[in-house]
C-alpha cells in the first residue's frame, strides 16, 4: 500500500524517502489560521493534532481506501503560539522575541482512511534559544531568507537554524517536524512498510 502525504513540507518528505517508506505527496487544502483561531483556547499539542488530522481527511476524502499522512507543527515560546513568519520583518521580530527564551515545539501526525481518522500522535521538543543580536539576526535573515518563511520558528536545523540554540531536548525528527519513529510504527502495524 502506498501512503500519501498530505504536506508541501520538504523535509517531513526527506525523512519518509530516508527511512524507505514509499509514498506520493498531495497538498491538503485546509485553512490553517481559521482552524487554529477557533481553537485559541486549546493548547498547542491539541492545535497541532487537529491541524494533523485535517489536512490527513481533507486528502483522504478524495482518496478512497488509501491511507494518508497528516502532519503539522507549532511553535509556543512564553505561552504564545508563532505561525510562519509573513515578511522579513516579521521573522527578525520573532526572532527577537524567541532570543533568551525556550521554544517549545509540538509536531502531530495523523493517519486517516476515507475520510476518518485511524491514528493520531504528537512530539515535543523544547529548543532554548541563546541570546540574540540584532547583527546576528539579520546576517541569518540574510543567508537564510526566504528558505525560512514557510518554517514555523523560523528556522531550518538541518541548516543554519542550528546557531540559534544552545540546548535542545527532544528527538531530531519532532524538531524537523513529524514525529516519525511513531510514524514508522503506526505504518509498520498497518502493512505499509516491513514489520
């Protein structure tokens, strides 16, 4: 059986093809801010899972009987939850918020089957970002616009991201955005890959 990922993201699709899991990608067309602004009471984990599952039905409505991988991630730093950074501008003041301060990342993944959901799960990593200087983040932003505006954090680890951290506690794939040893686990139960 072949999964289908419902994201754009480049690298929840490099870790599947890493891990050998086949699959195709279709983009779920969901509004991300309209499901989170009815959620603002909830907490980021339960933002994040319901972010997973609809973009997970959303694709699988049109898919019947194949199984498809929902994911989402969401940034809370001092009890405010970050979305993607619209501008430049907007990125180097999330970066200046976030200086000195621990990130908390969830990352959710969904599995649904005709329109249901099968399977949900959430990581969490929490990133202590050092302290920042307005010089420092704007040579980053310089490097690393426009790679990052479509990254919640703003910031790519497996790039130059990583200068922005001096500790991180949580597993290296809830940090790139799924939780995929529970991913893997799920799909392996479910025939998709070798048990």
């Amino acid at each position: 059986m072949t999964l289908i990922l419902a994201s754009k993201s480049a690298s929840r699709r490099a870790m599947l093809e890493a891990a050998g899991v086949p699959f195709e990608t279709r983009a779920a067309e969901i509004d991300e801010r309209a499901l989170e602004a009815e959620m603002a009471s909830a907490d980021p984990e339960e933002v994040a899972q319901a972010l997973a599952a609809a973009k997970a039905v959303a694709v699988s409505r049109g898919d019947i009987h194949r199984l498809v991988l929902g994911s989402d991630s969401l940034v809370e730093v001092d009890g405010q939850r970050f979305d993607k950074p619209e501008s430049r501008e907007q990125a180097a003041e999330h970066l200046r918020f976030f200086s000195g301060k621990a990130m908390h990342l969830h990352s959710a993944a969904a599995l649904a089957v005709d329109g249901r959901i099968t399977w949900i799960d959430h990581g969490l990593a929490t990133l202590h970002v050092r302290d920042l200087s307005d010089g420092f983040i704007q040579s980053y932003l310089d490097t690393e616009w426009p790679e990052v505006a479509g990254c919640v954090g703003v910031f790519r680890i497996e790039a130059r991201g990583v200068q922005l951290f001096d500790r991180i506690i949580g597993d290296q794939f809830t940090v790139l955005g799924m939780p995929l040893l529970a991913v893997l686990c799920a799909l392996r139960a479910r025939g998709v890959i070798a048990a």
